[in-house]
C-alpha cells in the first residue's frame, strides 16, 4: 500500500499495488509512480507540503473590500 499525498484531494490518499500506473526499478531509490482514485497522477512517495494550500475560502465579511 500507499500514502502518497494527492493534490487534488489535498490528503493523504492510502493507494494499493492496482493503482501503480509506473516503477522506475533501476533508480535509486526506487521512483513508483500511482494513480489515485481521482485521477491524479502521483509519485508514491509524494510527502504532504509543509503549507498545504489552503483550500478556498468564503469571503470574509469582516473584511472591506
Ligand atoms: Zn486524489
């Protein structure tokens, strides 16, 4: 299994072997690349960003404009 983080769904996804869409077994380490459920394309190791985007936000109505 996998954890990579997936931008898309801005989460950990945890990912099983069907998803792998490549592995590159000659490079050091070794580069497995997977799909996750919602299409995108990922390495398996993708580590969660330190500042994750934050995902998008109703206008603050406190702020002027
Ligand atoms: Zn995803």
């Amino acid at each position: 299994m996998f954890a990579p983080y997936c931008p898309t769904c801005r989460k950990r996804m945890l990912l099983g072997p069907r998803r792998i869409v490549a592995a590159d077994l000659s490079a050091q380490p070794m580069a497995v690349t997977v799909r996750c459920f919602c299409g995108t394309v990922v390495a398996a190791d993708n580590p969660v960003p330190a500042n994750p985007p934050a995902l998008p936000r109703r206008a603050d109505p406190r702020r002027v404009a």
